[in-house]
C-alpha cells in the first residue's frame, strides 16, 4: 500500500480496487482486477503505517508521538470528522 507524506497540498490515502466479473453471452466470464481510485485514511487507524509505532519510532519519522491520530490528512490540512446528534422531535 502506498501512502502519500504528510506536507503542503499532500493526502494520506490508500488505494481503492475492485474486481470486476462480466459475464459472456457464451456461458464464460471474464474477471478484471482494476484500481477504481483512491480514499482518505485516517491517521493511526489500523490500515496507516505509523499504527503501532513506539513513540521513538514516531520521532524518526518526524511525527509527534503523543498524538492520538483519528482525524485524516487532506491536501495538506488535518480534517476531523464531527458527528452530529439531533434529537427527535
């Protein structure tokens, strides 16, 4: 999994595959593995290489150790995912 660097104008992201079956009017199918683009990941989370990290190791990556992670890099900015609660009426 590649991972773009944290910086100016920079996303965390992993790629998005998919695969992709057309089936033929012959009976046969044919089976396409294609990348269908990218998604955000959030920092820390189980998929990002810094998950699991000791904080020294965090510190010769140039992150800051005592970060809690949760939130995602995008072009560059951290963006946090806030969630909404409204009571019912």
């Amino acid at each position: 999994m590649h991972l773009a660097l944290r910086g100016h104008a920079q996303t965390y992201k992993a790629p998005l595959y998919a695969t992709l079956v057309f089936s033929l009017e012959g009976g046969g199918s044919v089976e396409v593995d294609r990348r269908v683009g990218s998604v955000p990941l959030m920092v820390k989370s189980r998929h990002c290489h810094l998950y699991g990290m000791s904080q020294s190791q965090l510190v010769k990556m140039g992150e800051e150790p005592y970060e809690f992670g949760g939130y995602f890099i995008a072009n560059g900015n951290e963006k946090a995912v806030r969630l909404l609660s409204m009571q019912r009426r």
